[in-house]
C-alpha cells in the first residue's frame, strides 16, 4: 500500500486540527500525484474547515482507522494533530503499521522563553496545579480547553477558561469566556488586566498563534505554568520505527516528502 497504485494520485489522510495540518492541506490542493483526505475530530459543533477533501469525527478505534485505511488505499498518514492529542497519534501509529501504511509525525517546536519570562515547568496539570499553590496564586488563566475544566474544580483559585464552546458542566470556581483564536498580544494583556489575573497555566503548544498570551504575561510580569508535552512511550517510538515514521516540525519538510513520493506542485 505505502507505493499506492500506478497511474493515481497517493491518497494522503491528514489528521488536523493545527494550524500546521490547514496549511498542508492547503498546499497540496495545488498538487498533482496526491489526494489529500483532512480528518476533524469533531471536538466542536463549528470547526474550522480545511480547504479541499474533508471528514469530521473519529474512526471508531484502531480497528475503525485500520479498515478505513485500507478501504481507502492511503499511502500516508500525517499526524498533525494537537501535541497533546496522544490517544489519536497513537491509534494512527498502530493501526498505521498494521497495514504497511507509511506514517509522519508533523509536530511544532515547543516554545523557548526570552528574557522576561517567569515560566514554572510542570510534568502534568495535577503538578501544574500544585505549582500554582506554591506560587500562592488567586485568579488563573487556564489556556487549556473545555475537555480540562472538570479538573479545575477542586483547586482553591478562581480560573478563567476561553474556547469556542463551552463543557456541559462549568464549576463555580471557573468563568468560561467564549472565544477562537488567533488573539493578539494587545488583546491578551487586555484581558489579563481585566480579569485581575495573577498567573498563566497553559499546555506547550508551541507555535506562533497560540504564544501571545505569553508574551502578555511576560509583559506583566505574571509567572507562568507550563504543562509538558507527553512523551512517546517505548511501545509508541517502535510502532513509529516499524511504520517508517518520521517526526518533522514544519509544512515543507512533508512537502519534500511527498515530491519524493512522486506528487508535484502544479506549475
């Protein structure tokens, strides 16, 4: 299957959701040799919709992708989806090997501090929280999406969450303010002051549209709680390997990629 068949287009399945998974999509609307599939998960009601072919929703596990894979002779699979998105990558790289289809990992640098920055390194959001207890905060932004608001339930400081739909449930120690992204870096200090914040806890994206908020609070001075990425797991890092897996952090290196593959820009 990795080979595709003589005389059509690669069929290349993109799971998305990152700025980086729209542009690729974008950029090969304009190619030849490849046929691009862009795959939502459907975390929201009103997604963003990527230019050319489209589907919205999971796969029904490994067992779901695998079939769809191979019903739909995908010669690639590139992995653009969240850094943190880790049940998703993994079903990819499984079922990916599975049917000797070739997998990619498109992922975003971290983000790097610059003078200025107060940032507090956490392994998780239960050590991201206990942080924040020990820098004896009163008011957060938690830059961490719906799916986390349940988690904040417990902690003693008042956060303000912001995403395009709000969870079923939102506690009383948490105001959801709706919003969708990209913001700038006038906006976010804005809100900061608005809200009385006091710290940041955010996961490490990385990226440039997401890193305004940051540099509003370096400008500040507030500190902020960085979540680390999860961390492939021994069993992940062979699922990669037997599935010729690559880890590259920006669209042109999957272009290079694929030109190998036999695809082209049209002229």
């Amino acid at each position: 299957m990795a080979d595709g068949v003589v005389g059509e287009p690669l069929h290349v399945l993109i799971l998305g959701g990152t700025s980086e998974a729209y542009d690729l999509a974008s950029a090969l609307a304009g190619w030849e040799g490849i046929r691009a599939t862009s795959s939502l998960a459907g975390a929201t009601t009103t997604p963003r919709l990527p230019v050319g072919v489209h589907r919205i929703g999971g796969f029904g596990g490994v067992a779901g992708l695998r079939a769809w894979l191979a019903a739909q002779s995908v010669a690639l699979v590139v992995d653009a989806s969240h850094p943190f998105a880790r049940q998703i990558s993994r079903q990819a790289l499984t079922a990916a090997a599975s049917v000797g289809c070739r997998y990619l990992r498109l992922e975003r640098q971290g983000w790097r501090t610059v003078p200025g920055d107060r940032w507090h390194r956490a392994a998780d959001l239960e050590a991201g929280l206990a942080e924040l207890r020990r820098l004896g905060t009163a008011r957060v932004f938690a830059a961490l999406g719906a799916r986390a608001v349940p988690a904040l339930a417990a902690a003693p400081q008042h956060f303000v969450v912001r995403g395009i739909e709000p969870p079923a449930l939102v506690p009383a120690n948490v105001t959801w303010l709706r919003g969708r992204g990209p913001f700038a870096v006038a906006a976010e200090r804005r809100l900061l002051q608005a809200e009385r914040i006091d710290a940041l806890l955010c996961r490490d994206s990385g990226g440039s549209g997401a890193r305004a908020k940051l540099d509003a609070a370096r400008a500040l001075g507030l500190p902020v709680v960085l979540l680390e990425r999860p961390q492939a797991t021994a069993r992940e890092l062979a699922a990669r390997e037997l599935a010729g897996g690559e880890t590259m952090d920006d669209v042109a290196a999957v272009l290079a990629v694929l030109a190998e593959m036999g695809g082209r820009p049209v002229a």
